[in-house]
C-alpha cells in the first residue's frame, strides 16, 4: 500500500473533491497526507486523513481569508493581478517546502491538482509517481479551444482560432508573474521549461470531474487522460448529509428553484436580491444558500425580496433533484450536480472557469447564460421562464446525465490512480463501471 500526498489550491471545493478521492483510497487500504499552508487543514473534516503544514514563516496562520476574499473578487486588473500574485507566492512556497516534508512523511506518489503547479513540479523534480486531477475544467490546451477562463462559445472556424489564440496570449502575458515562478523552479529541480499549469500534468495519469459530452469537441488529449466525472464521497463509506435538515418543504403546484454562488462568492447580496425579485416575478418557490456568506439580517431582507427559504448550507445534490431549476455561477461542482440531477441551469459566471463553465453549458445545451454584474430581476425572470418552460433542455440533460452516471466518479478515479502506479492487481482492470474515456 502507498502513502500519498495531496498538493491542492487552498480552496474549499478543491480540497473537498480531493478528499473524496483521498477517502477512497483509505478505503482500500491507502494512507493520504494533504500538505499546504496551516489554515487549510479546517478544508478537512475526515479524520482518516491527515495534514502537514508547510510554510508558516510566509504564509502564517490566519493569512489564507485575506487570500481567499481576494479570490472571491478579483475585479479589475489591479485586483486581478493581486490573486495571480497569491498564486505565484502558494506555488513558491510549496516548491521550497514540499520536498522536504515528503521525505521526512515517506510519501510515495503525488495526487496534483492541475490548478497548483507545485504538485507536478515536486513531484518531477523528486523522481515520484504523480496522477494529475482537473477539479476545475481541464488546463490541457488544444488548438482552437477556449481557455476555461474565456467565455467564448467554440466554433469551428478561422475567426474563431484567431480569437482562441489572442485571448491565450493575454492570458498568457496576464500569468506572468505565476509563468515566471514555475519557469524558475523548474529550472531548479533540472526539468525542461515549464512556463504554465499546462505543462505540469501527468505523464502518467490524468482525471476530470467533467465528461467528455460536456467539454468543446477536442481532438488531442493524451491516451492517458480520463473523464471520470464528480468526485464525490462514496456513500458506502459516507456519513449522513449535515445539511439534510435544510431540505425545505416543497409545495406542489409552483416550482421550486435553487440558487447558489458556491463557497466563495456567498456574500453577493445584490446577486442575490436581484435572483430573489426575479423569482418573485415568476411565481416560484426559492431556496437560496449562501454558504455562510450572509448574515441573519440579509436573510431576512432575502425573504421580502422574494425568496422563500434562506439557509447557509443545503444538501445540494437533494435539492437539486427536487428543483425545477438552478440559478449558479456556473461552478464545476454545482453545474456536474445539476446535470446528474437532469435540472435546468441559470449561469451567472462570476470569475476563474465559471466563464468557461457557463459557455460549455450552453452549448451542451443544458442551460442558458447572463451577467451576474447587469442582468436584472426582470430580465432574469425572463431567462427562468424560458428553463421552466421550454421543452429543449429536457433532452439534453437527460443525455449528460446518463454520460454523468456511466463516467464512474470517485471509483473509477481511484481504479485509475491505482492501476497508474501499479497498486492493482491486473483483475481490478475490468470493474463493472469502468468504461471508455
């Protein structure tokens, strides 16, 4: 059996979809260490798996809110610049820390997620096996492919990879300052150049929480990329869900809509008075989570607004079932949630990949898209009756959903991760969900 370390961005969800694999592979028998920064050992709250902190003198704790308020809003260029900075400074860090601390823990192998560079960096430069995973969508780039940061619908055209590839360069010119840290620490492990997330993946193995139904039409992923779909916790080994007593009672008769800005951008109250009028408009019952991110007097003022619940935390996956319609910010975890669920989605993108989410959607044809900044309660209303009323999406969902269901989730992924290192004996090859990438 292996003890792996996980190398992840110190964000909640990222952490939470390691934890699931990192759950499954305790489960047979695996030991896992996360290591970051102190604060981001609160992200974990199964006690099989453990922490080492790395990095106090740059990055102390108490430090990481500051870092995560900045990414919740990154705003204009200025702001913009000081999250890549963050990033650069994490990846830095963990550079210079990490080696040291996997070999005084005696870890074997890597699991990486693509958006923290320093996991495939360490890991290449210390000779260990390392399994990349997308817990956003996938930073491998392609020709003709948006970026998951760009909000561009794909189009098979000249134009089109004439925009892909001038939005790359100013993506690419924005990233300096991360470019520039990775470029260096490669060179100091003795790697070949490295200049961006893209070139830090797996050679080995690579998984995605997304399906290959969901992404732009690509053509030149590696043999060894796998679209496993969400990672979650196997219910197997699963407690009951501590949010199960949020699950509101639905009257039949009006439909029920859910609205989530994720974990990080919680705290739009005006987003989220704006979706609260518009459900108003429509007639329909309204659950807002915020995920903490508002406070008793905002809830009720929510509630006047429109909504007809308010809560912190609700169990997501149950209330998607319920709904008739989503109303996110198009990030992967809500959206995947949504389409496993067969339930309509109302896009607002706010930052990060929600752009990339929000256009791969709409063209899968599972939901529609509009500005969290300057689309209004009316128009937004206008928007929710279309995913109440039209009979396109139904379809379509229906198609995701059973590609959701066949991709195998945290299963399959561990399969993968296993067979990748040579952990599983030939006969664990052929599992019953295992399927074609």
């Amino acid at each position: 059996m292996a003890h792996f370390g996980v190398v992840a961005p110190a964000f909640y969800s990222h952490f939470k979809a390691m934890q699931a694999l990192a759950g499954a592979l305790i489960a047979r028998g695996h030991r896992v260490t996360f290591l970051h920064r102190p604060d981001a050992g609160a992200y974990l709250d199964d006690a099989r798996i453990g922490f080492h902190a790395v990095g106090g003198d740059t990055h102390p704790p108490g430090s990481l809110d500051a870092v995560a308020r900045r990414a919740a809003n990154p705003g204009g260029p200025l702001r913009l610049r000081r999250v890549i900075a963050d990033m650069a400074g994490s990846t830095a860090m963990l550079c210079r820390e990490l080696p040291g601390a996997i070999e005084r823990l005696g870890i074997d192998a890597i699991l990486a997620d693509q958006m923290e560079a320093a996991g495939g960096l360490v890991a290449d430069g210390l000779r260990l096996p390392f399994v990349s995973v997308a817990n956003a969508l996938p930073v491998n780039r392609e020709p003709g492919i948006p970026l998951p940061v760009m909000p561009f619908a794909y189009e098979d055209s000249e134009r089109a990879r004439r925009i892909v590839e001038g939005s790359t360069r100013v993506y690419d010119w924005m990233m300096g300052p991360h470019s520039r840290v990775i470029e260096a620490e490669a060179r100091r492990f003795g790697l070949g150049r490295r200049a961006g997330l893209h070139d830090c993946l797996s050679a080995l193995a690579q998984v995605s929480q997304t399906v290959r139904e969901f992404d732009f039409p690509r053509s030149a992923l590696p043999d060894h990329f796998h679209h496993v779909g969400p990672l979650r916790p196997i219910s197997s080994g699963a407690g009951p869900d501590p949010y199960a007593d949020a699950m509101p009672e639905v009257a039949p008769g009006r439909p029920f809509v859910f609205a989530s800005l994720g974990t990080m951008q919680g705290g739009r109250y005006g987003v989220f008075e704006r979706i609260a009028r518009a459900c108003r408009r429509v007639d329909v019952q309204l659950l807002v989570a915020h995920c903490g991110g508002l406070n008793a007097s905002q809830e009720q003022a929510l509630k006047r607004a429109g909504a007809t619940w308010v809560c912190a935390f609700a169990p997501q996956r149950a209330v998607l079932e319920r709904a008739d319609a989503v109303i996110s910010h198009a990030g992967v975890n809500t959206v995947l949630d949504a389409i496993a669920a067969r339930t309509p989605i109302l896009a607002l993108p706010v930052a990060f990949d929600h752009p990339g989410m929000a256009a791969r959607m709409v063209h899968a044809g599972v939901g529609l898209r509009a500005s969290y900044r300057f689309t209004g309660s009316a128009a937004m209303a206008r928007l929710l009756r279309r995913l109440l009323d039209e009979d396109s999406f139904a379809p379509r969902l229906q198609a995701l959903s059973g590609a959701v269901a066949r991709a195998g989730g945290t299963a399959r992924a561990t399969d993968i991760v296993e067979q990748a290192l040579g952990l599983a004996p030939a006969t664990q090859g052929a599992r019953p969900h295992e399927t074609a990438a």
